[in-house]
C-alpha cells in the first residue's frame, strides 16, 4: 500500500485539499486527531503521558485534560519533547496498521509537522500545501476564535514553507492563482500510476 504524507504550515489548505481527495475515494488518515484519540484511549500511551506530565493530564473520566498539557508543555520545551517522543511513534504506528487495512489504491496522512518530525520520510511520498503567509494568517482568524498573536506563535514554530517544498514530491499552491482541483487531479493520476 502506497502512503502519501500531505503537510504544509497553518492554514495552508491541508484538510481543503484531504476533503478533495477523499471525494476521489482516497481515505485519509488525519494524525493530529488521531493523536488526540489515541492520548484519551490508547492505555499504554495514556501511562506514558502520565509518567512524563503527571496524573493531572487526565480527567477524572480519563479523557485527556488538554489545556492543563498545553500550559505545560508551551513553557517547558523538554516536556514537548518527551511527550513528541513517546505520541509520535504511538501515530505512526496506528497509522501504519490503518493504512494497511484500506482497500484503495494508496492513501493519504495529513499531519501538521510531518516535516519538523521526521515523520515523512517514513511514508512513500510526500505533497506540501503552500498559500502565502498574510493569506494563511487571513483564513485562520476566519476560521478560529483566535487572535493574530495566537496564530503567528504557531506558525514561528513551524518549519518555514520553503524548507517544507525541498523536500516535497509533489507542491500544491493553494493561492488561488491555480485550480486547486486541477493540481489534485494531476496528482492523484501520477500516485494511481505508482500504485
Ligand atoms: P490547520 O493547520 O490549522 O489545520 P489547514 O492547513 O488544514 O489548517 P484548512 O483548514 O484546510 O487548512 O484551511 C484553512 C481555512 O482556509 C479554512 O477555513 C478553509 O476553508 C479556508 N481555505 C482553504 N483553502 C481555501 C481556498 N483555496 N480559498 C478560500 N479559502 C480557503
């Protein structure tokens, strides 16, 4: 089974250009919920989190306490870095064993930090949504109850767009100067010809 990592930075157009491909009838694994799920379901993860971030990480009805791991984690580098190294593997793992249980001919991961991690280069191929950063900054204050400062703190801790694109099998401009359709169509062609 072909796996296709599809990344890109905040607000580029990921899920955009995932929800298009699953209307070609690709199934798409996206890591980030996945992740979630995993922290709040996954037994052995949910011990590890605890050993690394303490009890607190969990309601009493054992779902992940999610603003009290961010408050940490946003102000302790090292805890980000241990909790990366134990969710990051448990992903990649789940996602493997899901991949392989689709019928279709590949299949895509969305993920944010596919790139920062590593990640991609565990995965067959590798396509990057790029927009322009103020068009990105734009879209997300529209989506979000957020604020600009919000958004450009998360966006400075991502990898830039450029260092994504050397690295990319395949590039999406999501600008809007070019047809988003046609780009995926293009590609899900070359990927069906791989398969
Ligand atoms: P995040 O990293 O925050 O998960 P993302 O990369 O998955 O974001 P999307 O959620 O797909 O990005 O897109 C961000 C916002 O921009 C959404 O509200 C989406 O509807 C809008 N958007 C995406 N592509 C376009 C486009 N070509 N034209 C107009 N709006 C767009």
């Amino acid at each position: 089974m072909i796996s296709v990592g599809v990344t890109g930075g905040i607000g580029s157009g990921k899920t955009t250009v995932c929800k298009i491909f699953e209307q070609l009838d690709i199934p798409v694994y996206y890591a980030d919920a996945e992740a979630k799920r995993l922290m709040s379901h996954n037994q052995e993860l949910k011990s590890q989190v605890k050993s690394i971030l303490g009890k607190e990480a969990y309601h009493r009805n054992g779902r992940l306490n999610r603003n009290y791991v961010a408050s940490i984690v946003f102000s302790d580098k090292e805890k980000l870095a241990q909790l990366n190294n134990i969710v990051h593997p448990a992903v990649r793992k789940d996602a493997v064993k899901w991949s392989n249980s689709q019928k279709s001919k590949y299949t895509l991961q969305e993920a944010a930090l596919l790139v920062e991690n590593g990640s991609y280069k565990q995965l067959d191929y590798l396509i990057v949504v790029t927009a322009p950063v103020e068009m990105r900054i734009k879209r997300v204050l529209k989506r979000d109850n957020s604020n600009f400062d919000e958004v450009k703190r998360r966006i400075d801790n991502q990898l830039p767009e450029k260092e994504k694109k050397k690295v990319a099998d395949f590039i999406i401009d999501n600008s809007g100067e070019a047809s988003l359709i046609h780009q995926i169509l293009k590609i899900h062609r070359t990927l069906l010809k791989k398969s």
